[in-house]
C-alpha cells in the first residue's frame, strides 16, 4: 500500500504575510507521521517565505500552476526551474479551475507534466467531470480523455512519478462531497484505465480525492482503500481542519 497523500491548495487565497502566519499555525497544530506525506500550495509570490518557514520540517512545498516552457519571452509566466530553485518538489497540473475558468485545455496539460517532469519535478493531475457530464452518463468517458490526451507520450519510467487528484467540478467549493462510493468508483476506473493503456502499476499509483474534503467527511474517505489521500481546498486555509485531516489520514 501507497502512503496516504495530503496536499493543500490555496488557490487564490492570502498575501505574503497571511501564508506565513497560516504556515507557523500549521506546524504548530500539525504532527509529521511517516506513513502520511504532506504538501502546500501557496500562491507563486508566497512560494519563498513559504519555503524558508517549512525548511527543515517534513512537509513539502508545491505550485499550482506551471509554463511548460523553461524560460522565454512568456510575459506572466512561471516556470518549473523558477519552482524548483525556491523549493518546490510538486506541482499541481489541470485543476479544473485553470481548465474551466482559463481555458487550459488537456494539450496544455500535457506539455506541463512534460516540464515538470524534465525538471525532476513532481506533477499532481487533476481530473473530473462537471455535473451536466455526470448527468448524461458522460463521468467515465470524460476521465479517459483528459487521462488519455494529459499523459500521451510520456514514458512508463516518468508515469509512475505522476500523482493522479480525482476532483468532481461539482464537488469543489459546494460543501457537496461525492461519496465514497462514488469517489470509490471513480478511483477503481482511473486506476484500470491507467493500467490498462499506460501500464502503471495499479498497486502503487496514488489517487487522491479533491472537492469539499473537510474534517467531518475526511475519515470516511480514507476508509476506502482507493482513496490514497486528498486534495484540499477550503479546509487547508484553516490549521487545525488541515491538521486534523492530516491526523485522520496517519490513522
Ligand atoms: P474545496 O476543498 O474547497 O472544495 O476545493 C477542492 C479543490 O479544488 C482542491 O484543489
């Protein structure tokens, strides 16, 4: 079994000084456990101080978005060697947000988990359905795509390096979980395709769930052996629902 995965996306949330504060609350109320691994996404001008406060410490630093190119005339742009000199080790890749609200398409998504991985650094892929594809039955068949066009060309060696974060777009910010059946579900389908056309390693792939985790759902998701860990938004602003989340995952 994969250790448990808990990664926090501050999305568009806190300045310099606010992720600093949340930073010292959040290792002050959490407890490292090995069989639980921890990152944060803070915004891009965070990453640094970020950095400097978790140095030392086991939690990871991510971003949550990338350019997949390493450097150029990209006016706005970040790139994986700009994320890797300040630390991170992860970065978070097609989150529905930059897929629905910026218009990322599953060709984008590709060429920056190529980047991110020709800089040694680690990608967490978001998938997920809207609700009108869940409706119309659409759930697996749009999952397969974004799977299959996100991951084309990359070698077996590096597919086992991706992170896969099972997001609904229903679910994210609406207090409205899927359930474990569902996110269950969707874990197992992700997990065959991924075998079935990459060839991963079904046993070792991490799937995370994302979209409306909180510390009353959290412990109930984590009992299905599908769900390796989650993707948090809302609940990760907080330190002791982070924490918490953190310490029902170690259980
Ligand atoms: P919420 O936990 O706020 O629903 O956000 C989930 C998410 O989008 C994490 O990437």
């Amino acid at each position: 079994m994969t250790s448990r995965f808990i990664v926090g996306n501050w999305k568009m949330h806190k300045t310099v000084s606010e992720s600093e504060t949340l930073v010292r609350e959040i290792l002050t109320a959490y407890c490292a456990h090995p069989s639980v691994e921890v990152a944060i996404a803070p915004s891009f001008v965070a990453l640094q101080s970020v950095a400097a406060l978790l140095r030392g410490t086991s939690i990871h630093l991510a971003a949550q978005t990338v350019y997949q190119e390493d450097e150029g005339a990209f006016t706005g742009e970040i790139s994986p060697p700009m994320l890797k000199a300040v630390g991170c080790r992860y970065i978070i890749i097609g989150h529905s947000e930059r897929r629905h609200i910026l218009g990322e398409t599953n060709q984008d998504v590709n060429l920056k988990i190529k980047a991110t991985l020709r800089n040694q650094l680690q990608p967490i892929v978001c998938v997920g359905e809207r609700l009108e594809e869940r409706e119309a039955g659409l759930t697996t068949q749009v999952i397969h795509t974004q799977l299959q066009e996100g991951l084309t060309g990359i070698p077996i060696q590096d597919l086992g390096k991706i992170t896969v974060a099972y997001e609904p777009v229903w679910a994210i910010g609406t207090g409205k979980a899927a359930t474990v059946e569902q996110a269950t579900e969707v874990h197992g389908e992700i997990r065959r395709f991924l075998h079935r056309q990459f060839g991963i390693d079904s046993q070792t792939q991490r799937i995370l769930y994302g979209g409306s985790v909180s510390m009353e759902n959290a412990n109930a998701l984590f009992e299905s052996p599908e769900i390796n860990g989650a993707l948090i938004g809302k609940a990760c602003l907080n330190a002791e629902s982070f924490g918490k989340i953190i310490l029902l995952a170690s259980q």
